[in-house]
C-alpha cells in the first residue's frame, strides 16, 4: 500500500477524503503525519496533538474487504485490528465501543470511518507519548511510522467480520460500565446487549456506531 508521509497536516482524514474526491488519489492509500491540528473526533470533536503520538488515515476498496463485514460497524472492524497490532508492541488497551481505545478506564484514542464513492476512509488518533487532546496518553516508545506498517500489514490480511467479532465479544464485556453518545443522547451500556452485526440492543432498540 502506499503511504504519504506529511511533517503536519490539520486532519489526515480530512486530506485524504478530500484527495479522493477529487480523484488525486485512489485506494489503496495512507497518510501518516507527525503533527496534526484540527483532526476529526467523535461528535464533531478534534483530535489533535504533537510528533510521537499516532494520526493516520488509511482508504481501502469497499470490494477488498471482507464479504461479510457490516459497513456500519466498520470502525469496530478497523480499531479491533489496531488494538491487535498494539497488543504486539506490549500496549495492554481495550476497545470501548464502538471505536474508542482505553488504557484501563481512561481514553488514549479513536477511530472514525467514512465511505467516499467506492472507498472506505479509516483515520484513527493515538497519544502515544503525550496529550494535547485533554485525553490519557500510553508514553509508549513505539514509533508511529512503525505502528502503521504494523498495522496496515495486519490490516491487508482483512480477517473475516466473523473472526473479529468472536473476539471483540468477549472484550465488549469491559464497556459495560461507560455510556455512549448515540444522536446526542447519552446512553448507558450496562444492559446492552452486542449483536452478531456490531450494533447494540437498548432499551429494546438497535443502536449502530455509524461512525
């Protein structure tokens, strides 16, 4: 896969949506950069911060993943995987979900997908050695052009949804006691129930991350 590296850019998600729209660049591509300004977070919050810490975004063809993955759960499919590549450099983190990345009871990062015409942009924010973001970091020593060929060597072998999600269970367990924003409204996951596609049960209705 190719890789623009770039020293400061003010969303890598951003850029590369933009890119592909307009053609510049085509799937499949990341962007990795030292310094980011004005990335993109959950509910329209930014992700930013300095070099050592993790901003990356990478866009795959809808038709190279896996025939059985849930696109509105493809933030848990793309964080499962980078929680898994963590988990090779010795970094204990778990996914909250849908798409968030803890350290115990305190966020170190995220993940956020969008599909753009036939292509699916991934951007995913880690504070590896420090906070700007008001967010726990993992003062971890890996460097984050190594995370992401990790990453996207582990990424390329586009596991089964099924495989991911067997998983993914047994952690889910661990977001019990936190809640989580759906259209603005807060809601507890401690009577949840996870469903084979990703989504949740509360309250008698179907949640999905979108997102």
């Amino acid at each position: 896969m190719e890789i623009k590296y770039f020293k400061r850019l003010d969303s890598t998600q951003t850029y590369l949506v933009e890119q592909i729209q307009k053609g510049r660049l085509i799937a499949p591509v990341a962007v990795i950069t030292a310094e980011q300004k004005a990335g993109i977070g959950s509910r329209n919050n930014r992700w930013s911060g300095g070099e050592g810490n993790f901003f990356a975004s990478v866009a795959v063809l809808l038709e190279t993943l896996p025939s059985d993955l849930p696109l509105a759960s493809a933030s848990i499919y793309f964080s499962y995987i980078m929680k898994q590549t963590l988990r090779e450099f010795h970094e204990d983190i778990w996914l909250k979900w849908p798409n968030d990345f803890y350290k115990n009871d305190t966020k170190v990062g995220g993940t956020i997908t969008q599909k753009v015409k036939r292509t699916l942009v991934c951007g995913i924010g880690i504070n590896l050695k420090e906070s700007k973001n008001g967010y726990a970091a993992l003062q971890s020593d890996i460097a984050p052009k190594i995370l992401l060929q990790a990453y996207l060597e582990a990424l390329e072998k586009f596991p089964k949804w099924k495989h991911v999600f067997s998983q993914y269970e047994i952690e889910f367990e661990q977001s019990r006691k936190f809640s989580v924003h759906i259209k603005n409204d807060k809601k507890s996951l401690k009577t949840a129930s996870l469903q084979e596609d990703g989504s949740l049960m509360i309250e008698g209705k179907r949640m999905y991350s979108l997102r």
